[in-house]
C-alpha cells in the first residue's frame, strides 16, 4: 500500500491528459454550482498554438464554435449531466477575453475552457505572448443539464463586448 501514494501523482496525469482526448471531461468531483466569479485562465493551459483558425471569430480575437452544435453528451457527473466537447482559440497577443454564461442562463449552462478548470459561469483567458501568425488552443466545452440548449455567452474583450449564442442539439431562434 506504501506505493499509492507514489502511482497517484501518475495516475492523476493519466487521467487528465486522457480528458483532453476523450469524448467528454475528466472530473472527479464537479461542483454543484458553477463558480461565479471569472476564473483565472493562464497561457501554461493551452493545449496547442497553431495558425489561424477558420470558422467563427469574434472580435478579431476569439475563436468560437460554430453557431449549431450536436447535442451534448452523457457527463456522468451531477448536476451538469451533458457536456458538448468544443474547444476555441485566442489570437496570442492579444488583451485578456472574458467569457460568460449571463446570471439567467446559470441553472441551465455552464462553461469550461483550460487545464482542470472545472466548470464555472465565467472565465478570463488571460493575455499570452504573440507569436507570429499564432492562436493559442484551449481544450474544453459547455457543461448543461439537458442534452440541448440555445446557449447565450457574454464575451469582453479590451473595451468590446459581444453576445453570441450557440444552437445545442437544436434549432434557436434570435431570442435564445
């Protein structure tokens, strides 16, 4: 028994680099409600930098998931039982992005984007150096307690802001 203590360190790893290439999250033990302050993202959590991304950019600086997403999957984990894998970029260089789930929509939807960042109703990724051409990559997705929604996040950035919405595993209209 003297030797689990040593193996779980390994262990842990194992587990969360498995969470990043697995059909949905790594979480031991998820809380009941997400944190509502803006959690703190740094660059040691991107999981790549690449070049430019296609797809949906908001702001000039943020790479989104598509508008239409297929429905989330079985988590495992209460109370936020589906997750939607999906992950986004951030032009490196660019001013820190705040991205949040508005207070309504919190008993419905949470978000998670990062190393072991959990789920929370609001993140900041914060400013990572620039590096020509390149976007930083963070693993992570939507957490929700039915397998579908039409998913509202605030998204701040310097001094502008947005409001997008995302189609889970169903049609929206406008009105979200």
């Amino acid at each position: 028994m003297r030797a689990l203590p040593v193996l779980l360190p390994a262990l842990t790893a194992a587990l969360a680099i498995a969470g990043c290439s697995g059909p949905g999250p790594v979480q031991l033990k998820p809380p009941a409600a997400p944190i509502t302050s803006p959690l703190q993202v740094g660059c040691g959590q991107t999981i790549q930098q690449n070049g430019a991304p296609g797809g949906r950019i908001v702001l000039g600086v943020l790479a989104v998931p598509p508008a239409h997403l297929q429905k989330a999957v079985p988590s495992g984990s209460r109370p936020w039982r589906y997750f939607r894998k999906y992950g986004l970029a951030v032009r490196a260089g660019s001013p820190a992005v705040l991205i949040t789930v508005p207070a309504a929509w919190r008993h419905r939807a949470a978000i998670g984007w990062g190393s072991n960042t959990g789920v929370v109703s609001s993140l900041r990724l914060l400013s990572c150096p620039r590096q020509l051409g390149a976007w930083n990559g963070y693993a992570g997705g939507f957490y929700l307690r039915s397998a579908s929604g039409c998913v509202p996040l605030s998204v701040e950035i310097g001094q502008q802001t947005a409001t997008l919405r995302f189609a889970i595993g169903r049609s929206c209209t406008s009105a979200a």
